[in-house]
C-alpha cells in the first residue's frame, strides 16, 4: 500500500506542473494582448488622421508648375464619385456623374435653369433648389 506522503508529494508535483503550465499560458495571452492592442491602438490613431487629412485633401486646389500645363493633385475622381470625394479637375467630355451627390444636384439644377431659359444662379436661388 503506497503511502499517505507519498500520494501528496505526487499530487503536489502534479499541481505544481499545471501552475507552470497555466503561468506560460498567462504570459503567453499576456503578450498576445498587448500586441492587439497595440494593433488596434495603430488603428485608432490612423483613422483619426485620415478622418483630419481626408477634409483637407478635398480642399486642395489646382497648383501649377510653371511650363508644365498638368495641374497637381489628387487624380480625378471615378464614376459614381462618392460624398467627400475630391472634385476632379475640369477637362473636355468629363461627365457629371464624376462628381460627388450634392455637386451631381447643383449641376443639374443649374442644366435645368439653363433650359428654361433662366440664365446664371446666384448661391440663394441654389440653395432655394
């Protein structure tokens, strides 16, 4: 018959090895989530800048190099442009569906005034529209 000791020294290592085994684990979770949230910190931060960089990329306006005719900028914008979308530079046979909704329906109230026959808007009668 073993003895009573003897049964307690082997569940004791026994629990000793589950404690060193979960410990590694800890550590091991430990570093994983500092390492996620760093990655989710980076994340924060780059979504914060493109939200401030974005705004102003849409403000830029048309730079020329002096003897070079190519404006610099942003590349025009594709069809079905979405809102906050640059507007893209003016050129021969460019369509309105280019641009962003709101300059879609400011363009298309200014092609029906000029059918009508109304002539030139002022911002008040946009607006109006």
């Amino acid at each position: 018959m073993p003895s009573v000791m003897g049964l307690l020294e082997e569940r004791e290592v026994a629990a000793r090895q589950r404690v060193e085994s979960l410990r590694d684990n800890l550590e091991r979770l430990v570093a994983e989530l500092e390492e996620a949230e760093a990655a989710q910190d980076r994340l924060v931060i780059a979504k914060e800048t493109v939200s401030q960089v974005l705004p102003e990329a849409g403000e830029l306006k048309d730079v020329h190099v002096s003897g070079d005719a190519r404006p610099i900028g942003p590349e025009p914008a594709a069809p079905g442009a979405m809102p906050r979308s640059a507007v893209p530079v003016r050129r021969e046979g460019l369509d309105v569906s280019v641009l962003s909704p709101d300059y879609q329906r400011i363009m298309h109230v200014l092609a029906d005034r000029e059918r009508s026959g109304e002539g030139p808007a002022i911002c008040r009668q946009l607006a109006a529209a």
